[in-house]
C-alpha cells in the first residue's frame, strides 16, 4: 500500500508544476496543520459565508463542510500570507493616486 504524501511534500510538488508561470502556492501555514495533512477541527468550525451581497451572507456552513474555514484560520492564515511578499514586490507595483 502506497503511503500518502504529507502536506509540505504536495505544495512543493504543486510548485514544482507552478514554477514554469512563475505562480506558487502558498502552503497553509503549520500551525493549523495536523497530522501533517489536515487542517485542525478548531478552526473548521464556525466558518460562515462571505458576505457578497446576497441573502447567505454570514450564514454558517454545514457541520460537515470541510472545505471552508473560520475568521480565526482567515487572520492566521493572511498574516502568513502577507509575511511571503517580498517588499522589492510591493514597491515596484506600488504608485500612490
């Protein structure tokens, strides 16, 4: 039986693909991982859809949604995010009305 690959191990190779149009994607970030593929049930629950105008904003996702996450794993996993943009990348597309 084959074993499953690990999360890291699946970003890297989803970048490995990426790298040819110069995209990546950003793993999600370890400490809402577990047992090195899942996304922790804490932040599973509580998920609610955006609110984009229509009558299921904020409306909570089936308890048996595990697609979408909480405004907890949001903030995290943004802080990540915003932490592996390179500041020679902002500056350059940067310019002030």
């Amino acid at each position: 039986m084959k074993e499953a690959i690990s999360y890291p191990e699946f970003v890297a190779g989803i970048n490995r693909i990426l790298i040819a149009d110069q995209a990546v994607l950003l793993a999600q970030p370890e400490e809402t991982i577990t047992e090195n593929i899942y996304t922790k049930a804490e932040y599973k629950s509580g998920a609610v859809c955006l609110d984009v105008g229509d009558k299921s904003a904020n409306q909570p996702y089936a308890s048996e949604d595990n697609v979408h996450m909480n405004d907890e794993f949001g903030r995290i996993y943004l802080q990540h995010f915003i932490q592996q943009i390179p500041m020679s990348a902002v500056r350059q597309n940067y310019s002030p009305d």
